[in-house]
C-alpha cells in the first residue's frame, strides 16, 4: 500500500492502482496527472452503477478518481450505496451537446477503440433506509461503455484528458468521464414485414409477421401458458388528450389475449406484464414449419422437373415447346428454393427470441370482462395496446386482410 496527500487529503493506494499510475505517466507522457485525472481501476466495487445479482459492470477509469475516491463498504456485512441513473438537464452541457457530442465520438474514433455507447448521465445516490434525504446527485458524467478487455486505464486516461479539453473549450466544467466495459443488447426486434404479392414465393408464409389483421398476438404475462390470441383492428389517433395532433397507432384486441388477469380493470401505472408480442412460442415455431413445408415442396418438385426434362429429351422427335415449359417450372422452383431457404434464416435470426425480438406494443387499456354489460345481453372483452411506431409504421396499410389465394 502507499499513502500520499493531495490538496491536505491523505489518499491511499493498493499496489495495482500505484502500477496504474506509474504507466500513465511514463507510457502516455504527459507530466504528472493532477489528483483529478489519475487512472484508477476497481473491479470488486464499481464506483457508480449498481445491479442486482452482482452484475455490475466493470469500471475501466474515471477522471475524478482522486478528488471523489470510492469509499469500500464495510461492516459485517457491506453493500454498495444504492444508485439511479439519471439525465441531465439544464447544465451548460445541454447547450453544445449536439456540438460536443459528435466531436467526442471523433476523439475516441480516432483511437480505434472499440467503443459501444457514449452518453451524458446523471447518478443519484439514495440515502440509507429511513434517512433519504441524504441523497445526493452527482456530476455530470460522460459515460463511455467499451467492449469488454478491448480498453486499458491508460488509453481512457489519454482520450479522457482530450474530453475534458474539449468541455473546457466549450465553457462546461465540472464534468466527469468514466469508462466501463459494456456489451449491447438488442431490446426490440426489427420492423414487421410488408405484406408482397403472390407472385413471390414468400408471400404465403410470411403473413404472421406482416401487420395485416389477425396478427397473432401474445402477451408477457401469459408467456408461460403460451396463451395467444390475434389482432382485432388497429386504428389512427388523430388528436391526443390534450387537443393536439397524434400520429400514435393503436391496437385492438381482445381483453383476454391481453391479459392474464381478467376480473379486474387494468393499470396502466404498473404496467406488470404489459408488453405485447408478435407471435407466441407455438405460432412462431408453426410460421417456420410453413417456411419448411415450402421448401420442402418446391425442393420435390424441382427433382420432379429434372426428371422429366431428362426423360423428354431422350425422346425421338423432341418436343421442344413442352421441354422449355418444364425447365420454365424448374427454373421458378429453384428461384422459390433460394428465397424461401434465405427467408428461413432471415426469421431465425431476427425474430426468434421472444422477449427481445418480438415486441410490437404495450396494452395501456383493457377493462375487466363484464357479461351483459348493459342489460345488451353481450359480453364486454376487449383492450388496447399502444404500437411500437418503429416496429408498425413501415409496413402499416391500414386495417387490411390477406385472403390468400381462394
């Protein structure tokens, strides 16, 4: 251990962190970092995000390392303060972020480092239980996240002190850069498919992904019973609850497809299981056995039409008309083999999780059923869920139905 002053605070370091130290000054050669910018690394307690489980992600340096050091839980039985990410608001950074912010993602391009998000944040820390006014907010942080071993404390420290320069220069002070190792993960799916003419060979099959009516819809609560329903309608919102134009989409559907519980109205400030899904696990394996069978089917006749063109051209005299039509047939069916064996694995790729690649919506209303609603002699059984604009829009045609080829 080694224990120097800085500014009449005694701080004290582990062996590593002095190793730290002494590379940054000899291999990045600047003079002597002031107490604010000395590269520090702690990977049992990171210094700002907590989670649970112990999934906290892993700090790589921060700029205030010195002036704000991380005080270790202790006790019998420590735990790290409990933390909120917050945004930033009305600081001078607010002002020349779009300015700023770019030319911070140049300054970190320009070391090829393989960086996966850069944003300004906010960290509130919570007061212990019984005592929450103690909580205090913190600084604003440039937050950086790297992939994970692909950025050393030295290489932050560098990049970091052209940040911090580059604030400076732009009249914002009092900021801190931290770095952390950070893997991304997709949240939402991509768009749902444009519904093609039949013409195509993936007409047919691609339907339950299409917004076309009777999409089939799951639920998050219901995930475990693979409990499923479909689309009822979708209708415009042409002005909000406060008079002003809308553009949102909304869904109909049935109360029971949207919900588990259906006894009680329900909350929307809750929001418990809410999120709605294209396909359940059962339908969506259906949409990729559909794909399968139509491979499967022009696969056999492709071999059918091999076969014969062969056995038409051991003729005496050819019939060249009826050859051309076959290898027409031969040459449609080896097309449709191509497009559909792609699609397969277009879907696979990109719709097969559940929770991450199969959201379209959130349910915001769905009454509790009532029977005879009214004295009407009709059951009421029917909620609405808000479309996700980035997964409906593209292919949105309005309330629409495919009716095949019959």
């Amino acid at each position: 251990m080694l224990s120097e002053v800085f500014g009449g605070i005694l701080y004290t370091f582990s062996h590593r962190e002095v190793e730290l130290l002494h590379l940054s000054r000899v291999l990045i050669q600047v003079p002597p970092p002031s107490p604010s910018t000395v590269p520090t690394r702690s990977r049992k307690w990171p210094t700002t995000t907590a989670t649970g489980n112990h999934e906290h992600p892993e700090l790589v340096y921060r700029s205030d390392a010195l002036t704000t050091p991380f005080a270790k839980p202790f006790g019998r039985f420590p735990a790290l303060s409990v933390k909120s990410v917050r945004g930033v608001f009305d600081t001078p950074l607010n002002k020349v972020w779009d300015t700023v912010g770019p030319q911070i993602r140049d300054i970190i391009k320009a070391r090829t480092i393989q960086w996966t998000s850069i944003d300004p944040a906010r960290f509130f820390t919570h007061g212990p239980v019984g005592e929450e006014e103690k909580g205090r907010l913190g600084p604003v942080v440039i937050w950086i996240g790297v992939l994970p071993g692909s950025t050393s404390p030295n290489i932050a420290h560098g990049v970091s002190q052209r940040i911090l320069a580059l604030l400076r220069k732009n009249a914002v002070d009092d900021v801190v850069v931290e770095w952390r190792e950070a893997v991304l993960q997709m949240l939402a799916g991509p768009p749902l498919l444009r519904p093609v003419l039949s013409i195509y060979p993936t007409h047919h099959v691609r339907r339950f992904l299409t917004p076309l009516l009777a999409v089939p819809l799951a639920t998050e609560s219901m995930e475990e019973e693979d409990s499923q329903g479909t689309l009822t309608l979708w209708f415009h919102e042409i002005k909000d609850h406060e008079g002003k134009p809308s553009n949102k989409v909304y869904g109909v559907s049935n109360c029971h497809v949207l919900r588990k519980d259906t006894t009680v109205d329900y909350d929307l400030k809750r929001g418990l299981g809410g999120r709605v899904r294209v396909c359940g696990l059962h339908r969506f394996q259906q949409g990729l056995d559909e794909i399968m069978d139509a491979i499967d089917k022009n696969v056999l006749l492709a071999d059918l039409r091999t076969r014969e063109i062969t056995t038409l051209q051991a003729q005496e005299p050819q019939n060249a008309r009826e050859i051309q039509l076959h290898e027409q047939q031969l040459e449609e069916a080896n097309y449709a083999i191509a497009n559909l064996e792609k699609f397969l694995n277009e879907v696979t790729k990109n719709w097969s999780s559940i929770k991450r690649q199969r959201n379209i919506g959130r349910v915001v209303y769905a009454p509790a059923i009532t029977v005879d609603k009214g004295h009407t002699e009709y059951t009421s059984d029917w909620g609405v869920f808000l479309a996700d604009e980035a997964i409906v829009k593209d292919a949105f045609e309005g309330n629409a139905v495919d009716l095949g080829a019959n």
